[in-house]
DNA sequence: GCACGCCCAATACCC
DNA sequence: ACGGGTATTGGGCGTGCG
C-alpha cells in the first residue's frame, strides 16, 4: 500500500546487526506513524593514494569479510570540484562502518575516509532526498505497532519519494514549564522536589500538577501519564533543555520513575547540539530561538513574547524566592497561577513561530527538534551537505585547524553634528552576489604559484584568483537560494496575505535569507567543512573595492558622503544624483546598491558605528548607542533615548538639558524601581576562569555562594550599591537586594546617565566636564537647601 | 599618596 | 561553536608631581 506522510523525526535502531532508519511522521490521514526502512545501507568513501590505487582493492576484498563489508563499488565522484574515484565501501550496520573506518583510516595506503562522519539518519535524508517537514510518498506493509505510541506502524518497502504537497498536518503540540522548590539558593535536583508543573495543548488542555508536601513522585508520573495520553508530536518549553529536562530526568531517577515519554516508550536523552531529544516527537526549546534575536537581550520568554508583540498577556510578579511562597495559601495559589502563565505564553510564542521553525528545518535539511537547537554554523553545513550531494561531491570533515584572521569590511569615520535629510543606500546581499560574481569558492581558488590567465578573476589587494569556470559550490548555492527567494516573492504578490500558503512562504523566505546572510561567515569559520580563508578574505576584498567604488562615484556625482560602514553609505539625499549613483555603481561593480533608508534628520558623534536618526515616518533609530545596549542601566537609556529625541525633533539644546537636570534630581529624591538600575553582563566563561576582577564577575561569585548554578552564555543582572573601594566590591546581584536605599545613585549619575546624555550632547558643544559640573553643583545645592 | 596616562580584558554592538 | 571592525568600561600598573 501507498502511504503520504509529513517527517516529523527521524533517527535510528540497531537490531540484529543492522541499522533501520525510523521514519516518525504524520499521514494525511492525520494518522501517527512510524516506517521503519531496512532499505538502508551504511556506506562511507575511501580515497586510495595514488600509488596504491591499482592494487589495493584487490587487497580489501581480501579482506572484506573480516572487515565486515557487505560490498565494495567504485564510484566516480567529485572533492572540491575534481573528479576523483572513489571507493564505496558498504555495510549492514553502523557499528560495522566505524569499526572498519577505524581499522582503515591509518593505513598507509588510505589517503582519506570520507563521510564515516555522517549519522546514519542524516546520510538518510540525503541519500534518498527525503526532507524534514515535508511530505512524502512511500510504499509500505504495515506491521504490528507493539507498543510504540503511534496509531499505525509500517515497514518500507521502497524508499520515501518527496512530493509537492506544501501544507501542515494538523500537529498536536505541548507547553510545559515546571517549578521547584528549594530552601535556599537555586534548586538542585540531588535533592530539591519539583513542585508544581504545567502544560497547555493547542488542544485546549490546561492541566497542573502539583503537590506541596515535597514527594514529586505523583507530580512527575501525573505528567508522565498526561503527555503519553496526549501525545504531542511537539514539545515546547522556555529553557527545558537545559532546565526543564535535565531536571526531570535526574528527579525520575531519584524517585524511581520510568521517565518512558518518547514514542517509543524510553525516556528523553541529551542528543546532538546539547539539547533534548524526545524520540518520535520534537522537543523544542524557544530559549534557542530567543538567543538568535539580536533585539532580545535577556533572553527571557517575557521579552520573546514582547518581541513577537503578543498582545496582553498577564505580567507576572518577579518570583526570586520560590520557598517563601509555598509558606502560605495565597503564595501558593500565586506560583501556581504563575506557572500556567507561563505555559500559556510559551504555547502563544510557539504557535507564532511554528511556520518559521518548519521552514528552517526544511529549507536546511536538518530535522526540526535539531535545526532549532544548532548554531548556525551546522545550519549552513547541513544545506551544503545536501547540495554538494547532488552535485556529485563528496562531503569534507571538519578538520582541527589553526585559527587565520584576516581583513574584514571598511568602516568610514563619520562626520560628527546633527545632519539633514540623509539618504541610506546599501548593496543588497553584497558578499553572496560579489561571490557569485567571481566565482569564489574552496573549489575554484586557483593555487598561488599558477600563473594568471584570463580564465581566473585576480582579487583585488589579496593574492588570490578563482576559476571563472565551472561555477563554484558557494556560486551554485547562492544561485539556487537567491533564484528560490526570487520565486517566492513573486508567488506572494498573488497570494492573499492572511492565507497560510502566504505566512509558510513569506517565512520560507525569511529562512532561504538567514542562511543566504550566513555562508560568507560560514566560509570563514574554522569549524566550517567547507572553510576557506581565501574565500571568506577575497569576498572582503572584494566589498571593500565595492564600497570603495561607490565612494568614489559619490564624489564624482558631488554627494557628499557623511558615513560608510561595509555595504553602506549615508550621503545627502539628492535623488537625481543618487539616481545615477545607481547606474553607475551597477554598471562598474555589478551589484545593486538600494536606497534603504531616509533620514529626515540624523546625528552623529565622532565613533563609528553610533547614530541616531528620524525616519520619514517621525520615528527615531538608535543604532549602537547607549539606549540601545543590554548593559547599560534603563535609567541611562531612558535619559539619553529622550535627549535624543529633543535634540532630532526640536533641537533644543536647553530643553535637553533642563530634562537632565530635573531627571538627576528625580533620581536623587525618589526612590525608583530597582529593575531600572540593573546592569546586565553575560558570563563568557566559567567564573573560576577568570583571572580579573570585575563587577559582574564578583556579583556572580556571590550568587554561586548563595547557591545559584551558574554557566557560561548566563546574563548577571547587578547593581552598585553604597560603600567604598573598588566598583567590583560594589556590585551586588540584584537577587540579593533587598532595600533599594542602598543603590548608590550618585555612582548611578556619573557613571551611567551623564555619560549617556554626554554622548549626544557634546555634539552639540556641551562637554561631559560640564555636565559632571553641574550635577556635582546640583547635588551641592540639594544638600545644603535639604 | 595619588592623579594621570597607558594597556589590557571583557563585553556588546554594527554590518 | 558563522566573520571582522569598533567603542567603551573598569582594573592594574608605572610615572611624575608635590
């Protein structure tokens, strides 16, 4: 029989000495299901030194048996871009591939194993072009499901074939998010219960469990069962990854629990790129998600769910102090109250960005429990991988390799003061068409010693050249993702924009761009499979002569250039002139270069990288200041964010800084929410590991002693307060706060919102000495008359 | 003894 | 665990001054 069915989750099981792919996925019945494809054959390359090419297959067919190869094919492939021959060695299982790759890889005659390095699933999916998120056909015999937690199960008796069905099935997905009790300090699953847990379905459900006489073992099971009644295909939770699951799994086995809530009736484990994996199902966390969003700098799911502008939702009372609460009838109707909360508003997230986790999955290949997890380093390898693949190449290790610097993008100083009516034009995708342009690519580069021709492009400043002939990897991908981008834009300009074919293009755009953007960083990544130095260091090059060029037309066509940062130049808004800007940037480089952005008014200071503008929409940019960074306390943000806006707007100097004046005196006679003194650092290591002293780093000391678990990628939130010596003493976690009269405000005044201020209005001649002048002089005032 | 300049580590940002 | 370019802060240390 012929099934269609959505992939899911795919992975893998060892029996009876071979390795069967298990396909998890959803019919067009709405059916759960799981194929098993014993089709499958393990297989990875050899490439034989020259030398011995003639003779040593003869050798390992000797050896095949021990060696346990099923079979041994020549094949004809290519590794960065030559044709070579190969030979394919194929086994039955898994463990019989690495155990020969090992034997093999070392000896003499063995120039390179290729391919030993893909899991079984994944080198699947490439092999037989079946894709995650997508649906396929495929022809079965349906087999006794036991106990696996599915509605049906087959076994394959073909392959999977990709079919051009673009909808979702209609998923059953999971919220959840659980709360602990600990006396003190940050809980500890050794011995700290869970308390209180909760979970929302897309189904309605709202379900809680909890006990507060510290035995979670009901708890844990209540859930347990809950989620195999339910059976969700998608998991999601805010930080369950690294929380939520680790912290089940370690509390199931103190209680003695089968945690057996995978398809397949085991419990979840720690998988590829650190995150939980939940057989047959997509575990997801949203915290991955929220680490990628620039604009999301604490990375909790109340600014997610601000960001993806989720409307009234319940804010909900800082809870630091779990134990306290469960001490009374009230404090525990609050947590758990609380925690549905936030199990609602995880599912809301989700189900905003469900289209786009799908379409990330699918456009890279990777399966989506995975693509959410991974950095986008392996995004990029897994979409090379696949299209490498058709192109008939073999797939390159990562290899251990020392780290190269090179040049990078050209940054213009700006011309400091307040400017008027400033156009923003910009390459689109500078690096990717410049690559195309010039065929850059590990494959193409010619080497050093190779005289110049005129079938390669010299690259400005370097000394690399590339093959003009044939195209490149990179050039080919590019092509592919700007051709399939071009494609669904124009599919979109049919659609109505509130049906769900628009939203699953328009986020498939959004993924194609993501991984358009990232392959020029990719190809300087060490960890890169396909890393290149030359590449990722003529593509710069290259942007810089682009840039450079425009420039130059810039003063040929007498607009004066205000600023310049990589793909970017602000000049005087002459449309006329920057009309033929245009033509002849497009007819000497070959890029466009659009116009982005006008400013009606923008100003700039004398650092890069720092300005603020009104748009022709009177809204205000802020790009790279103070207001604009996660480590700069709200107050000093606050103040420079309206001192910007008087001075875009009104340009009034005075009123400037008739504002500052009365907000420091605010600060020094009102009492202000601590939240608004906060600073905000990541640890980058762990804390043992540094050798400095520093606040954040002494903050993070005391919450260790206080009990707090603490990892590197973690935000220490601290505040200085009152006392003397060094600033590192003064800082404190603001967990640990407990009167906000130890703030020290003056520190507060002269370290965070006259600096803050300062930055913009020294534009305007008010140096910082002045503003420190009088705020000393106010406070003077304040205290004598007080 | 300390103000000052300098260098460095650390961090966050821009494109 | 995608790149380089850049600004900024606070710690630490040496220097020169009084």
């Amino acid at each position: 029989m012929k099934i269609n069915f959505w992939l899911l989750d795919i992975d893998r099981e060892e029996s009876e000495g071979k390795t069967i792919i298990r396909l998890w996925g959803i019919t067009d019945k709405n059916e759960r299901i799981v194929i098993y494809d014993k089709t499958f054959q393990p297989s990875f390359y050899l490439l034989i030194k020259n030398e011995w090419i003639s003779t040593f297959l003869k050798k390992l067919e000797e050896e095949k048996e021990n060696l346990k190869i099923k079979e041994i094919l020549k094949e004809d492939k290519k590794f960065f871009g030559r044709k070579i021959e190969a030979l394919k060695l194929i086994f039955n299982s898994f463990e019989d591939l690495i155990k020969c790759s090992e034997k093999l890889t070392n000896r003499i005659e063995v120039a390179e194993c290729l391919e030993n390095d893909l899991r079984p699933a994944f080198k699947y999916m490439i092999e037989k072009n079946v894709i995650p998120c997508c649906w396929h056909e495929v022809e079965v015999k349906e087999i006794d499901k036991k106990t696996v937690m599915v509605d049906k199960a087959y076994e394959a008796v073909s392959s999977p074939n990709l079919i051009e069905k673009k909808d979702i099935p209609n998923l059953k997905i999971l919220s959840f998010s659980i709360t602990c009790y600990s006396k003190v300090g940050f809980p500890n699953p050794t011995k700290d219960p869970i308390i209180l847990i909760s979970a929302c379905t897309n189904f309605n459900d709202k379900k809680q469990f909890f006990v507060f006489n510290f035995n979670d073992k009901e708890v844990i099971n209540d859930f347990s069962r809950f989620i195999n009644e339910f059976n969700p295909d998608i998991i999601v939770g805010f930080n369950n990854n690294n929380f939520d699951w680790p912290y089940l799994i370690e509390r199931a086995e103190i209680n003695k629990i089968d945690l057996a809530i995978t398809r397949n009736g085991v419990k979840p484990h720690k998988s590829l790129y650190g995150h939980v994996s939940i057989a047959g199902r997509a575990n997801l966390d949203l915290l991955d998600f929220a680490k990628d969003i620039p604009e999301i700098k604490l990375e909790t799911l109340e600014e997610l769910a601000e960001f993806l502008k989720i409307e009234e939702f319940e804010s909900k009372p800082l809870i630091s102090n779990v134990s306290k609460y469960v001490e009374t009838e009230d404090g525990k109707k609050l947590l758990i109250k609380n925690s549905l909360i936030n199990a609602e508003l995880i599912l809301k997230c989700f189900k905003m960005l469900l289209e786009f986790f799908i379409q990330l999955s699918s456009v890279t290949g990777l399966p989506l429990d995975q693509v959410i997890a991974a950095p986008v380093g392996f995004r990029v390898d897994s979409y090379l991988i696949r299209q490498a693949y058709k192109l008939g190449e073999l797939i390159p290790k990562r290899k251990e390799q020392p780290y190269q610097s090179y040049k990078g993008g050209m940054v213009l100083s700006p011309k400091p003061g307040l400017h008027k009516n400033i156009a923003v034009l910009d390459f689109a995708s500078m690096y990717p068409n410049l690559m195309m342009l010039y065929n850059v690519s590990p494959d193409t580069l010619v080497s050093l010693n190779e005289p110049l021709n005129e079938n390669v492009f010299p690259i400005p400043e370097v000394e690399h050249k590339f093959r003009k002939e044939p195209p490149g990897l990179y050039k080919i991908v590019f092509s592919n993702l700007l051709a399939e981008r071009k494609k669904i834009n124009a599919q979109l300009n049919q659609l109505s924009p509130e049906s769900i074919e628009y939203k699953l293009l328009k986020e498939r755009s959004k993924a194609i761009k993501i991984i358009t953007n990232a392959c020029y960083g990719y190809a300087g990544w060490v960890g890169a499979r396909w890393y290149s130095k030359e590449v990722a260091e003529s593509a710069a090059a290259l942007g810089r002569k682009a840039i450079k060029e425009v420039i130059n037309i810039a003063s040929e066509e007498g607009l004066k250039v205000i600023y310049s940062d990589t793909d970017s130049v602000f000049i005087e808004n002459l449309p006329e002139k920057i009309k033929k800007l245009q033509e002849k940037t497009l007819n000497k480089i070959g890029v466009e270069i659009k116009v982005d952005k006008i400013y009606k008014k923008i100003i700039f200071t004398e650092a890069k990288k720092k300005y603020a503008g009104l748009t022709q929409e009177n809204t205000i940019d802020i790009v790279g200041m103070e207001a604009v960074r996660g480590d700069w306390a709200n107050i000093a943000k606050i103040v420079q964010r309206k001192i910007l806006e008087i001075m875009l707007i009104e340009e009034d100097l005075k009123k400037a800084l008739d504002y500052l004046k009365s907000f420091i005196k605010k600060l020094r006679k009102e009492k202000f929410d601590l939240k608004d003194f906060i600073l905000w650092k990541t640890l980058t290591k762990p804390v043992n590991e540094y050798e400095i002293k520093a606040p954040h780093i002494e903050a993070a000391k005391k919450l260790i002693q206080k009990g707090w678990r603490l990892t590197t990628g973690d935000k220490i939130g601290y505040v200085i307060i009152k006392g003397s010596g060094k600033l590192y003493e003064k800082a404190e976690p603001y967990e640990l706060v407990n009167n906000i009269e130890d703030i020290d405000v003056e520190y507060y005044i002269f370290h965070q919102v006259i600096p803050a201020a300062s930055r913009v209005l020294k534009v305007f001649g008010l140096s910082e000495k002045r503003l420190i002048d009088l705020a000393s002089a106010s406070s003077l005032i304040d205290f004598s008359s007080g």
